[in-house]
C-alpha cells in the first residue's frame, strides 16, 4: 500500500516521488551530450554521476530524519548555516538552479516535438513549442494547480514502462565494440561528461519535502533515498548501454537534441522513434508542471525566510503567483537563448554547488544526525572535484561558456547583495 490508514505517505509512495522527480526528463534531454563527452564510456559517466548522488543522499536521510521539515533544502542551509549572505546566496541560486532545469525540460519538450515538424519549420518551431510549453503550463498552474498533477503517477508509469521496453528490446543488439575501453573518452573528460548531466539526478532531493508526511520516517526516507537513487542509477547506465551500444557515436551526435528517440530506431524502427519521442514530451510536460510549481513554492519559502523580496511571499488564489510568474518568465529568457550544453553545464554547477553545502551541513551535525561525518565530507569533497571537472571541461572545450556559469553565480550573490542592501536602506529611513 502506498499510504497508511492515516493518510501518511508509505516507502513505495515516496520511492515513486524520487524516482518521478529525476527521471523527469533529465535523460530525455542530455543522453546526447552525455554521449557526445563521453563516448563509448557514457555508461561509466552515468555511473559517476550516479555515485555522487548517492553519497549526498546519504546527507538528505540523515538530515531529513533528524530535521524533518517541508522547507527540505532550503531548511537545511538556514539550520547549519544561519540566514546571512552565505545561506541567502546559496537558497537563491538553488531557486535559479530549478530555473535552469525547467529550462532543460522545455528545451527537451521543444526538441523531441520539432522532429514532427518538416525540416524547414523545425527550428522556428522548436522555439515555438518551447515557450507554448513554459506558458501553458504556467498558465494551467495559475487556473487550476493541480490539472496535470492528476495525471501524474500514470505519466511516471508511462515513461518508465517505454524506457523499460527501450532497454530490454534493445539490450540483445549491443554491439560490444561500441562500449568498449577503447571507445571510451580520457579518464578527465569522462569524469567531467558525468558531471555535465548530473542534473539529471537532481530530483531525488524532492523525497525530503514530504517528511512530515511520511509515517515512521526514521525507517522511511532512508530506505526511499537509497531505492530511488540506486534504481536510477541502474536506469540510466542500462538505457546508456542500449544506446551506444546500438547506435554510432556521430549518429548520437547528430541528434544530439532528441539522441533517445533516434537511439530506438535501429531495434524499434520509426515506430520506436515515435513512441519515445512522444514519452518525451509527456515526461518533460509534467516535469516542467511539477518543477515550475516547486520552484514558485521555493522562491515563496525564501521570501519568507526574509532572503528575496516580499512580493515573491504574496499569494493569490492560495498560491505564490508572482514567484511563478518570475520563474516562468525567466525560463522562457534562458530556455530560447542558450544552447543545450549551456543549459546542462549552469544546472549541473548549480546543484552541485548546493549539494557540497548540504553534505557539509550533515557533516556538522554528525552527531546530532547519528551520522558518519566521514561519508557526508566525502560527499562534499565529491561534489567539489566534480564541480572542479566541469569547470575543467567547459574551460578546456568552450571557455566563453565559463562566463555564463559565473554570470548565474555572481547574479546569485548580486540578488541576495542588493535585497539586503534595500532592506537595510529602508530600515534607515523608517
């Protein structure tokens, strides 16, 4: 059963939740580039990934079991680090970080739909389907929050039972040359091609927000961590192996933007094709729903907090619509202007950097968490040096890309700067 007799949530239920979360479109939309970095190895890099993950979901049960709280991330931070410049900067720039990945989800939505357009229409099109994407949706969340929230579950079941099918049709044509050592990127460049699509991972982090929702929680989260995470890793290393496996490297390349759903052609044929393509975008559609509602929530709890304007604290109808209206405008502004690769490099930096912070704090409450702080400073360490390969990756292959990756960083510190600096001009003049 998924919920108790009381209403509380069971491991199945939160296991759906974090499994939901990261496989929300993540993989849809960065396979290609994965493979692009990684070649022959995209499975190792998945793994890397992966491996990371799993050690800051060590942290999240930890803290989420000793400090359970609906402010998850956000609530972690203010505790370990108090609510001053540092924790203010870190919670915005995990708000612009949700913002980055929406931006992926709708660039995933407006790539897999372009390949039902003729050629000649397909890259004014994809830019069409991308803001049609962000806009309906948000305008579905303003009318009624939960319209495709109702579908949800049978969404997550869709697309799970079609990459499912992906892999266990296309497993016994791999061809072993194809992911073999020799076809494998350097050691550095594999590590960093992980860390490029670490945001893939990201979601698993939504399991701390239902705590005070979940019945005997000290058993609960712990187990739906660990069970989410380490069948996504399995997930994505399988669905990598089919597809470099079966496909060539340039083909995977040269459809970089939509690689899965070309990927299913050699087993599945164009039927295949059609089939995740369209999974695709129903992923990426209700990924978009449920991040784009998260990420207005989290700019609420911050404006809360007293670390972004008081607007953003305002609601509407019982929801935080400026906060959703400033999201969705700025994912628009991203999703439309950058590259995928962009797009990935900024969501993956950011969430790294937050989840160095979220280890560290875990690492400081060792004690009071019954933690071993050695694995939660690993954790951190692992989160830094990935972060370091990713710097490495971008500066050595695109160095222009490094300005924008310090752009959302600096504009991150410059939000949180000039609203405590209005704060206190306001206070002077009262």
């Amino acid at each position: 059963m998924s919920e108790a007799a009381d209403g509380k949530m069971g491991l199945w239920a939160v296991v759906s939740l974090g499994v939901g979360g990261m496989v929300g479109g993540g993989i849809f939309a960065v396979l290609g580039l994965a493979v692009q970095l990684a070649h022959g190895g995209t499975p190792v890099a998945f793994a890397l990934a992966g491996m990371v993950a799993l050690l800051t979901a060590y942290s999240y049960a930890k803290l989420s079991v000793a400090y359970p709280s609906r402010g998850g991330t956000v609530a972690f931070l203010d505790r370990t680090f108090g609510a001053g410049m540092f924790t203010g900067s870190l919670n915005v720039l995990l708000w612009l970080s949700y913002v980055v990945m929406l931006s992926l989800y709708a660039f995933a939505f407006g790539s897999y739909g372009a390949t039902f357009l003729p050629q000649a229409w397909q890259g004014i099109g994809k830019h069409a389907l991308i803001s049609l994407a962000v806009i309906a949706i948000a305008g579905m969340n303003l009318l009624n929050a939960g319209l495709i929230g109702k579908a949800e579950i049978w969404i997550v079941a869709i697309k799970l039972a079609i990459l499912l099918l992906f892999v266990g049709v296309g497993f016994s044509g791999i061809h072993a040359s194809q992911i073999a050592p020799g076809s494998w990127s350097p050691p550095l460049q594999l590590a960093a091609g992980g860390m490029i699509i670490f945001l893939a991972y990201e979601g698993f982090e939504l399991i701390a927000n239902t705590a005070n929702d979940v019945r005997d929680v000290a058993k609960t989260l712990p187990r739906a961590y660990y069970t989410a995470v380490g069948f996504v890793i399995a997930l994505y290393v399988l669905v990598a192996l089919v597809t470099v496996g079966n496909l060539p490297v340039d083909k995977i390349v040269a459809a970089k933007d939509y690689a899965l759903a070309e990927a299913a052609r050699p087993f599945l044929g164009q039927t295949g094709f059609t089939l995740i393509a369209i999974a695709a975008m129903l992923s990426t559609a209700s990924a978009i729903n449920a991040t784009l509602y998260g990420a207005a929530r989290l700019s609420y709890c911050i404006a809360r907090d007293g670390e972004l304007p008081e607007v953003l604290e305002h609601k509407v109808w019982g929801q935080p619509v400026e906060g959703l209206i400033i999201t969705a405008g700025l994912t628009l502004i991203v999703a439309n202007v950058f590259d995928l690769s962009s797009i990935a490099t900024l969501g993956s930096a950011g969430f790294l950097l937050i989840f160095a912070a979220v280890n560290s704090a875990n690492a400081r409450h060792a004690p009071h968490t019954h933690s071993r702080g050695w694995i939660s400073a690993a954790g951190a360490s692992a989160c830094l040096l990935a972060f370091g390969a990713l710097v490495w990756q971008t500066a050595t292959t695109a160095p222009a890309k490094l300005w924008v990756l310090a752009a959302m960083l600096a504009l991150a510190v410059l939000i949180e700067g000039a609203f405590r600096l209005a704060k206190r001009e306001i206070r002077l003049h009262e």
